[in-house]
C-alpha cells in the first residue's frame, strides 16, 4: 500500500465533500446510502470519459447518478427491488413535459375514483391497520390503482418511485425514526389532532417536487446508460452485461442497519413483497443477514481465514452460535463478491469501497483487516486505505445494543493485479 497514495486520496474525497450535490439524491429517503463524494471522486479519478463504473450494492443509485452526471455509464445491481426502481429513476430523468402531461392525466383519474366511493384494493401489510388509518388507506388504494394504468413503464415507474417516497409521511410510522415505529411523537399529535393528513394533496405536491428535481437534471440527453438490475452480488457476473472499469461500492456492515426493515412499508405497498414469507425470504438472503433457521446454526464451519476462524470459535465458546453464523456467513459471502468483481473488472481497474469495522457480543471484528486479506487471495492488490471520518449522526451509529458507536469508515481502494 502506498501512504502517500493513501493521503493524497484522502485530500481529494474531502474537496469532493465541500462541491454542490444534485437534489434527485434525495428523492427517497434511504439509510446507509453512499454520500455523493465518494463515487465522484473515485469516478473523477480512475475513469475517463464513456467509461464503464458498476456498484453492486447500489442502494438508491448514489453511484450511477454520479457516474451519470461525469458522462460515464454504469450499472447497478441490489437484491431489494425498491432500491432499483428508485436508483432507475433517479439515473434516467424524464422531461418535464412528458411528466406533467402524464401527471395531469393521472390526478384527474385520481379524483374520479375519489368521487365514487368505491372499495379499494389494499395489498398485504403485516399490521397494516397500525400503520395506517382508514381513510388513508382508501386513498392510496385510488392513488396506486391509478399509477400502474400509466402505460409509459417509465413514467409509471417515477410516479411509484414518488408514491414510495411519500408513505411514511401519510402513515402511524414516524418519518423521523430509521425504523417504522408508531412514535410517541406522532401519538401525542394525533390525540390532540395536531396531525392533518391529506393524502391526495400530499401526493400531489410530492410529484411537482419531484418532477421539478428530475427536470434540472444535466445529464437528459448525454447518450449514456444507467442501468440497475435485480440482483445478488454475489453472482454478478451473471447479470452485468459488460465488463465494467471500475466499482465502487458501500456493502452491508455485520450486524448493522436492518436495511429492508426501514422500508418495509414501501416495499409491501408497491407489492415487490407479497407476504410475511416474501419478506423473510429476502431478508436471508442478504449479505450481513441475522437470519438463520435453528439446524443451520450446528453446521458452523471455519473459512480458512485465521482472524475469521478465531472470532468464530471465541462467539461459539461464549454460546453466541448465531452470531458466529452471521460472522461466517458474512465473509464467505464477500469472498464470492470479490471472486465476482475480479471477474467483471477490466485489466487497470479499481475497486473504491467503503466500509467500517465492527463490534460484536464484546469482540471487536477487523472487517477492513479482513476484506483485503480476502481480496490479495482473489487477484487484487491493496493500492490505498484511509479513515472517512463520519460528521452526519443521522444514521444510528449505535447499530445495536452490542455495538459501539461507529466513529469512522474506511475507504480501500484495490487495483486489480495483472494490470
């Protein structure tokens, strides 16, 4: 590793994080996601003009946006099929003459349903009278019946991506909290009816807000392709089509942010889950997943990795059998990530991933240690790695009660060797 690399790097993210960021970064509330900074610097300097970058955890799109906006294509992969429809949407903005006709059009629909009082179809939502109150739920039923007739896939998909980023805002599940949860807060204001809910309207100023956004966008018309796919990460070399010339990417942290139950709500509503089985089912698969079936936790094998092996012994002493599972799982699991960014990575490229280390159950787990231990085996050579001190507290930086806070991440970056 190169130290001088290492601090010149460090100086260039921290001049990206002072430059202006694009408004359709926040089109939808989503935790854990990359801040802006990262993927343009990294896309700044080890990619030139019509390049290739992919994220293969690319949450909301952070990273295609940016690659975007620099003139480069990208693709994006994610196992949540919310986080593509918003990353798709966010990367490939519509004209706001195309949105507005369409926008028209659909409010018009919206409240002729309103008029007839008609019963309404609501999907399937663990506790869904909890979290939403009659009426409420008959209007989203008439706003959401009327989103999937647009024909447009496009404009239907923006206007899903707006409906998803406003049902917090009309629900019990306070928007200030990470997880859905019926606050004190919002309790208190409901009893004393200071909460006024409107749904349709709500709706409305939602999508002029967000079509103003996509409209200002610079990157319309550049010809280049931003595309996010369904996806395991672990098996991407069967779904990015080309071979891409640098990645840049934030994986899930061990025993973190429970990331789909922040959106859980949405996901149910927009029907990408159809039932408490579906969202358990996608919940296992998730790289850094807690959950295990009971006679999965007595088939606890060691990975070859030393400093892995060791925490999984020292958890399993301790009668923490799960977490030694979620431990073993976790790295494994990222051995087939780097065997697949190998795979899909030109001669000269980079990896730029961010990521922190961890604290489980007492013991301390080096997972920036790790990771480039994992990576040297799979081809590629650590070129730089610095802290990415971290200033927004908005993310619950106490992850669990076992957790400590998280002070700072790490960026590596990785060249691959044979370059």
């Amino acid at each position: 590793m190169n130290t001088n690399l290492s601090l010149k790097y460090k100086q260039l993210l921290e001049e990206e994080k002072h430059e202006s960021r694009e408004r359709m970064h926040s089109f939808h509330r989503y935790f854990g996601k990359l801040i802006p900074a990262i993927p343009r610097f990294a896309i700044k300097q080890f990619t030139k003009k019509d390049d290739i970058v992919c994220d293969c955890f690319c949450g909301s799109g952070t990273t295609l946006v940016e690659a975007k906006l620099l003139d480069r294509n990208s693709y994006g992969m994610d196992l949540n099929p919310l986080s593509t429809l918003i990353a798709n949407v966010k990367a490939n903005p519509l004209t706001r003459e195309q949105l507005d006709k369409e926008k028209n059009l659909l409010l018009k629909k919206i409240q002729k349903d309103k008029l007839k009082k008609e019963n309404q179809k609501i999907p399937y939502c663990i506790n869904i009278d909890h979290w939403f109150k009659e009426f409420v739920k008959k209007d989203l039923g008439i706003v959401y019946k009327n989103i999937l007739k647009t024909k447009d896939e496009g404009v239907r998909n923006f206007f899903k991506a707006v409906f998803s980023s406003f049902l917090r805002d009309v629900s019990n599940a306070d928007p200030k909290h990470i997880f859905p949860g019926y606050s004190k807060r919002l309790r208190e204001l409901d009893k004393n009816g200071l909460r006024k809910i409107e749904v349709i309207p709500m709706f409305e100023k939602k999508l002029n807000n967000r079509i103003a956004w996509s409209d200002k966008m610079k990157f319309r018309s550049n010809g280049h392709i931003a595309q996010a796919f369904v996806g395991d990460a672990r098996l991407m070399s069967d779904k990015i089509p080309k071979k891409v010339d640098l990645i840049v990417t934030n994986p899930p942290y061990i025993s973190s942010i429970r990331y789909l139950e922040t959106v859980k709500l949405e996901m149910f509503w927009l029907e990408e889950i159809m039932s408490q089985e579906d969202y358990l089912n996608l919940d296992k698969k998730i790289i850094g997943t807690e959950r295990f079936y009971k006679d999965e936790l007595n088939i606890l094998e060691l990975t070859g990795i030393k400093k892995v092996d060791r925490i999984i012994k020292k958890l399993s002493k301790e009668d923490n059998k799960k977490m030694a599972k979620v431990v073993q799982k976790y790295f494994l699991d990222m051995e087939e990530v780097f065997k697949g960014m190998h795979k899909i990575l030109n001669k000269k490229g980079h990896i730029v991933m961010k990521i922190s280390d961890s604290f489980i159950r007492g013991i301390n787990v080096p997972t920036t240690d790790i990771l480039v231990e994992i990576a040297k085996k799979k081809g590629f050579y650590l070129e730089a790695r610095f802290k990415d001190e971290i200033h927004n507290r908005s993310l619950m930086t106490k992850r669990n009660y076992y957790s400590k806070m998280i002070l700072h991440d790490w960026i590596i970056i990785f060249k691959k060797l044979g370059s």
